[in-house]
C-alpha cells in the first residue's frame, strides 16, 4: 500500500514539473524518454489547451513509438498500465493501427461531462451511464466488448433494454465494429473534431515538407510553425509521424534535421 502512494506522489511530483516546464521546453530537448509512464505524462501535460472543445488529454500509441526506442518496451508497459487500470488504450478510425491512450482518470472526467449534458438534454433514461461506469469499465479493460458481454455487465446495474445501447453509442461512448456488428469498440466521447483534424494535419505536414528541397527541414523552426487544418499543434503531429515511420529524425551538428521517409 504504502509503495503504491509512493509511486502516486512520485507521479505527481513529475506532472507538476512537467505543466511547469513542458510547454516551453522545446521538442528537440524532450524527444525520447526511457519510460512508457515518464513518455505519457509528458505528452499529457504537453497536450494542446482548447476553449471550444471538451476533450481530455489523449496520447498516440504512435508518439509513444517516436518516443521510448524499444517499441516492445512500449508494448509491455503499456499492457501493464492498462491491466492496472492506470489508462484505457482504444481504437481510433483514422487508420488501420490507430490506438489513442487516455489516463483512467482522463476519461472518467470526461465520461462525467457526457452523462451531465445528457442530463440536461433529458435524453433517455441515464442510469445507464452508472452501470457502464460501475461495470463494464471497471472489469473490461480491452479495446473492444462483444454485445452479449456488454449486457450482462450493463445487467448487473438494472434492467437493460436496447434504448440503453443507443443512448451510450449516442453519447460516443461506443461505437459498433463494421467487420462484426455483435462488437463495440469503446470510444472517447467528443473527439471527432481532433480525429478530423489529426487526419488533415499528417496530410499537411507531409506536403509542407515533401514540397522542400530534399524534403526535410530543421525540427527547432519545424515545432514553431503552425498548420492550419488541425486544432493540434506541431508538435503532437511530429511526435505521431516520427513514430509511425512516416518521417525520421537525423542528429546534425546544427541540431535535429527532421526528413520524410523513403517508400
């Protein structure tokens, strides 16, 4: 018990620091970290601030690659932090392999958001919501639940009807797989604006720097520019990029040259 406050605080101690240092440290100086958990809440407290848009922090399974060398390493820590409910790790729509990470704590902030503007919108009935939260994100930990799994848990709240379903996939808390409509994917509600404008944003930071000579540039002059079609900012996208191999990173005397990728 008491190791685990320890950790907690140490934790803490290390989100402090990073809120206080991490937006004007420069990507250069924080690109690569030796742990899964350090990577995260770095990346947590380096997450965009947004005015218009309730989203909580989330991380690309792929940043945490540009970011940690072993991606095993990764992996594993990654399986644990889930396995001891620290984040949920769910699938994203905007690629093949798109995980997005959000701290446990993260979502249920912003599944409460959910659950108060459908209070206020007086849509159904939302008991449903304490049933998800008490049951099903408590003890299913993976991505993705199959239908009968989901009402069995949602069962052990109240009586389910189907309504029940819509409401949480209306909410964007699920949403149903297209290969097997008898699974759902969980999802993180509100952030189909960011998954819009992570989508555009890769594409135009690849044309930005296809369209130079030798298609590179120097990352220090990179991170400050700004894209227009992501909310995002540059240094979220950079960060994804480098991970998914799409660009890679070169140690030059003048510092990081940051190239695209040969096919």
């Amino acid at each position: 018990m008491e190791r685990g406050k320890k950790r907690r605080r140490e934790e803490e101690e290390i989100e402090a620091e990073n809120r206080d240092a991490n937006h004007s440290l420069s990507l250069e100086q924080n690109l690569s970290f030796s742990d899964t958990n350090v990577a995260l809440r770095m990346m947590r407290a380096q997450f965009p601030q947004f005015d218009n848009v309730a989203i909580q922090p989330f991380i690309l399974q792929s940043q945490l690659y540009s970011s940690v060398k072993d991606r095993t390493q990764v992996d594993r820590e990654l399986e644990s932090l889930r396995r001891d409910k620290v984040v949920r790790i769910f699938k994203l729509n905007t690629g093949q392999d798109d995980h997005g990470i959000m701290f446990l704590e993260d979502y249920l902030k912003q599944l409460e958001h959910v659950v108060k503007r459908m209070e206020e919108k007086k849509q159904g009935d939302v008991d449903v919501f304490k049933w998800f939260k008490g049951h099903v994100i408590e003890s299913k930990l993976e991505p993705s639940i199959e239908h009968e799994e989901l009402y069995a848990l949602l069962s052990l709240g109240g009586q389910v009807k189907d309504g029940h379903i819509s409401l949480l996939i209306n909410a964007g808390l699920l949403t149903r797989q297209l290969i097997d409509p008898n699974m759902y994917w969980f999802a993180i509600p509100n952030i189909g604006s960011m998954l819009k404008g992570l989508s555009q944003g890769r594409k135009e930071l690849l044309s930005l720097l296809n369209r130079r000579r030798y298609k590179e540039m120097m990352l220090a002059p990179l991170e400050k520019m700004r894209l227009r079609l992501s909310p995002l900012d540059m240094r979220f996208h950079l960060r994804d990029l480098i991970g998914s191999g799409h660009l890679k990173t070169a140690h030059t005397p003048s510092g990081i040259v940051v190239q695209v990728s040969k096919d």
